[in-house]
C-alpha cells in the first residue's frame, strides 16, 4: 500500500478550476518530483494536501488515514510535514529557539526526548545544512538562503514519515543546493518520503525516482525522469523542446 495517495483532487477558485481530478501515489521510501509551468497548481496542490486549503472533491489518503478534513495541525501529527514558496520564518528568535518550536508537537512529544537529547537532534539537523555556525544567531540576521535552510530543518525537526518540499532550491547557491541535495538524500536512505516541488530541473531529476507534469491544474503526464524528458506532452507544453534542460538528454 502506498504511504500517500491523492485520488481525484479537484480544487476550484470560483469559476477557474485550480485542479482538476489530480491523483498520483507515493510509495514508502521514494522521492518524488512535481514540475509544471508557474501557475500549473503546484503550490495548490500542496496546500489541499496539508489542509491549508479544503478542496471540492477528491481523497487524500496518509498511511491508511483520510486526512481530508483535518486540520494542519493534526496532518503534522499523523505525519506529514512540509516548508513553503515564501519562507515563513519565526523573527524574534534565536535559530534554535525557532527550530524547538516543531519539539512541541504532539508527534514529536511523543518520542519522550529530553529537552538535551531534542537540542542534540537540532544540532544535527542545523550542521547537516550547513547552518552550524548559526545556532544561536538571531532568525532577523539570516539571509534568504539560510532562512530557507531553515525552514527545511524545522519541518526535518517534527519526524516527519513524509516531507513535502515547495522550491527547496529557490534562492539558494550552489553549494547551498549541494548541501541540500545530500541531506535530502540521506534523510530517504533513512527511510523518509519526500515530494519535492522544484523549478531547478536539473538537480531536481537527480534526486527523484519518479516525476509528475501538472499544467492547467491538470497531470499530463508521469514516469521516470528518463521517460518524462521523452514525453511529448511534456516537451511541448513545458520544456519548449529543451531535453538538454535536464542533464539527460
């Protein structure tokens, strides 16, 4: 059984249908990617998944559980966490005050971890990404790098079983994409499922077993990275014919 299934997702604003009958499946242990021009509904689409937003008809369905109409709150409990397109950092605090925020959820209370054995954790988490030297700086000081480097540690920070990331590159360097290109890759050898929404195609399709193509709210396609970059469908309405765009061609 897969861990996360989405199952005919519509969403509509008014009269513009957002998204239209969207389901694909997410299996334990895999990453998955989701491309599409700006607009297709990406965003959307993760925020119906996380109940930031209640869709019109459709299931999501998490490890068994119909997380339709749970709130946000409750979808981290059972799970599932995420980070954001726009950052939203916690400013009045210190990196590790922000990061022992997600330590108080329920999900993460459970595990019975002492305040020291929680601190070790987030140390860890902040040095895999780069952000050691940063612990005890204010979140005002950070740039907009860093802030997104946070924003992917505190989601690391609930124990998620499955981890929605919107553009984790945006915005970043280099090395900081390399950084987090490695982390993401050990967190999924350590078992944790990702679904990654990226517009860096190119380092997105080195990380991902499998791709979703939205456009117009709608899939048009599916498959390995190898088999999207061949997909019609897809070089015509997103790639403009640029297989090279990749790394794959």
């Amino acid at each position: 059984m897969s861990l996360l299934e989405v199952v005919n997702l519509t969403k509509r604003f008014g009269g513009l249908v957002a998204l239209e009958r969207i389901s694909f499946e997410v299996q334990r242990g895999e990453i998955l990617g989701i491309i599409g021009p700006n607009g297709a509904g990406k965003t959307t689409l993760f925020n119906c998944i996380t109940g930031f937003l209640q869709f019109d008809s459709g299931s999501v369905i998490l490890d068994g559980h119909d997380i339709a109409h749970d709130k946000p709150y409750q979808i981290v409990n059972r799970g599932l966490t995420r980070t954001w397109q726009l950052v939203k950092p916690f400013f009045g605090m210190r990196v590790m005050e922000a990061m022992m925020v997600p330590t108080y959820s329920r999900r993460a209370s459970s595990r019975g971890l002492s305040k020291k054995e929680n601190e070790q954790n987030i140390i860890k988490i902040l040095e895999d990404m780069g952000l050691g030297n940063k612990i005890w700086m204010e979140v005002d000081s950070l740039n907009q790098g860093e802030l997104r480097l946070l924003d992917i540690s505190r989601a690391l920070a609930a124990y998620p079983e499955v981890l929605l990331l919107d553009e984790p590159f945006s915005g970043l360097s280099h090395n900081e994409i390399e950084n987090i290109s490695n982390v993401i890759r050990s967190v999924n050898t350590r078992g944790l499922t990702l679904v990654i929404i990226e517009h860096r195609l190119r380092e997105l399709m080195r990380l991902v077993q499998k791709v979703i193509v939205i456009n117009f709210g709608q899939k048009i396609a599916e498959g390995t990275p190898q088999e999207i970059v061949q997909e019609p469908k897809v070089i015509e309405a997103y790639l403009g014919g640029r297989r090279q765009k990749f790394g794959l061609a």
